[in-house]
C-alpha cells in the first residue's frame, strides 16, 4: 500500500518588522516586500540555496534571470566585473535610486543561479522606503522577481502576494507601491545602453544620459539578450482581448478596462477604469490591480482591455497589455 505524506503548508508570517523580516533574509528564507514599482520576493543574494527558493516559490523556470536589488551605489564593486562601464555610475546618478535595473558584466561572486548562467547580472536601488529598509537591515543585496506566480499577474498589493504564493515566509507590510509597472531594464557596456524592457523611465529619458545602442552590447552568440522577456506574461486565468475601439456592446459576462471614463458601458458585467482622464502614470500605477480585480471577480469570463498611445509611458503600458492578451489573439 503506497502512503502519500502531506507537506504541511509553511507558516507564512505578515507583518511590518523589518528586524524580523532582515533576519529571515539573513537566514535564507523568503520576504515578499513592496517596492515603487511591484512586489518583490526576495532572498540573499549570494546564498545560492535561498536564491533557488524563489524559483520554487514562483515555480520560475531557471532560465529566467532575476534583479538584486541594493541600498547604497558602492554595493555595484562586488556585483559587476571591473572595467565597470562609466555609463553605470551616469546612469545611477540621474535614475537610481528608481525604476531602472542595470544589466552588466557580473563578477565572479554573483551565483550562476541569480543570472541563469548568463555572464551579466541585473542590478536595481529602489526607492521605496520599506524595499530600502529592509535591504538596510538585511545586510546583503537581495535577488528579488516580482511576487507572483511565473506567467501570471504582478502583484502592488500584499494581498495579490498571498493569492498567488505559499512558501513564503514573511509578506512585509509597508507603504504603498506607486508605480505599478516593473522596472525599466537596460543593458549597459561602454558603447552605451540598450532597452530590455520598457518601463516609466523612458527612452527619452536615458537618451538625455547616455547613448542608446541599436542591439544589446552585452549579447554573446547564441545567447538570449533577455531570456525572461516572453510573449506571454502578466496574464490573468481569464481570456483577455484588446478592446476594439468601434465596439459598442460586450459579450455576457464580459469585464472592461479603460482609461478614461468618456463612454458609457452598460453591457459590461463589471468596469475597471484606471484613469478619469487617460493619465499614463495613473495608468500603470492601476493596471495589475485592474487586472486582480477583473481575475477575482467570479461574474466574469473574459476581459477586455483598451489599449494606450504608444508614447512615452505607454510604451511600458502596452508591453505589459500585449502579453497579457498575447494567447488570446
Ligand atoms: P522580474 O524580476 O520578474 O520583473 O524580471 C526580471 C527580468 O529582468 C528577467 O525576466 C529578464 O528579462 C531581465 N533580466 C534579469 N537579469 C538579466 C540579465 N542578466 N540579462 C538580461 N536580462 C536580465
Ligand atoms: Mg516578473
């Protein structure tokens, strides 16, 4: 007779200490925490064991390399290989800390887990109060991937953490995450920086700070320049399509999302608008949660979303849009 053994479920802990959530990082264990730009699981950096957790947690393929993050710039000498690029400190000075994750050659003491196997490493200072605490009290760079499950929604609130993951040990309370979308990721070597992915920091942003390059200067042949950036991801169980802007009337059951409150939506089963007025920063800082609330509510079978100008922010907002609609085409 064959005896199947339960797993007991880990105790997660939600809180506010700091102290205790740094501990449980010094120890190898895993924090949810917010940050500006979404909710990161994170662990130890440097301790290859606790970094495989993450991976567990989210069931993250390993192929998917994640961001550590730091508190102060000097931290960037025993992450990245010398020569260091000088476009890094350029950058770290107008952008961190911030929403923008620096892709560079990595040093020997990075694992190879946190980089799968790539030979750059990604690097981010937040500048949300908790995220900066927390890496304060810690002591150590914290690897972190948003807070959720590989595929899936990320996270802004506590709340979409726990819905998504258990094996966690502490979800860190604190202030409110404001920018909603991920972090702008760029590769950079001496010939300049290339975009990995779109964010609020723009590329005309970093166009005013250093030269953008045509292609990654860090790929190697037969290497991925960003194997984490899929065509499907942030996505909702539901189907979502992309609103066609001369449909009037939805299908039963159907959510909406829009960014301005200009049309009337009556045959919508429930409505989500993220802007009054079509603000971009509003925008993002409201599209997971938009997401999470069309995915909760238990009335609706699919979603429509509209899309945004591809301009400036929008950029960032309808790379996250276009994969989440990305199977539903
Ligand atoms: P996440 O932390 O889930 O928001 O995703 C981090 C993303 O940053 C990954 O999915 C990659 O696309 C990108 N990234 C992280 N490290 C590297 C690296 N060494 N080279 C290129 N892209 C990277
Ligand atoms: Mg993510």
């Amino acid at each position: 007779m064959l005896f199947c053994k339960k797993v007991k479920p880990k105790k997660m802990i939600i809180g506010e200490n700091i102290k205790q959530a740094a501990l449980i990082i010094r120890e190898g264990g895993l924090v949810a925490f917010p940050t500006e730009t979404v909710y990161g699981l994170g662990a130890n950096a440097l301790n290859p064991m606790a970094v495989a957790k993450i991976f567990e947690a989210k069931q993250r393929p390993s192929f998917d390399p994640l961001i550590v993050h730091i508190h102060h710039f000097d931290e960037i000498y025993a992450l990245f290989s010398s020569p260091i690029s000088h476009w890094v400190q350029k950058l770290a000075e107008a952008f961190w800390p911030g929403p923008l994750t620096i892709v560079h050659k990595k040093s020997t003491s990075v694992p190879h887990i946190v980089t799968s196997g790539l030979e750059t490493v990604a690097v981010r200072m937040p500048s949300h109060p908790t995220a900066i605490a927390l890496l304060k009290a810690s002591e150590c760079a914290i690897a972190a991937p948003s807070a959720n499950r590989f595929g899936q929604i990320s996270p802004t609130e506590a709340s979409h953490v726990t819905k998504q993951l258990q094996d966690i040990d502490y979800v860190l309370l604190g202030e409110k995450v404001t920018l909603g979308i991920e972090s702008t990721v760029v590769s950079v070597a001496d010939e300049g920086c290339f975009i990995l992915r779109p964010g609020v920091i723009t590329a005309e942003d970093l166009e005013k700070v250093v030269p953008l390059c045509s292609h990654n200067p860090n790929e190697t042949i037969g290497s991925l320049s960003s194997p984490g950036l899929l065509h499907s991801h942030y996505a909702p169980t539901k189907p979502m399509y992309l609103l066609d802007n001369t449909m009037d009337i939805l299908p039963p059951h159907s959510g909406i999302i829009v960014h301005t409150n200009k049309k009337n939506w009556n045959t919508a089963q429930a409505l989500f608008i993220t802007s009054q007025n079509g603000d971009k920063k509003e925008i993002a800082s409201n599209l997971f949660a938009a997401f999470h609330t069309m995915e909760d509510n238990k009335a609706i079978q699919q979603i429509f979303i509209e899309p945004v100008e591809e301009n400036g922010i929008g950029i960032a907002i309808m790379d996250r849009i276009k994969k989440a609609v990305f199977k539903y085409k």
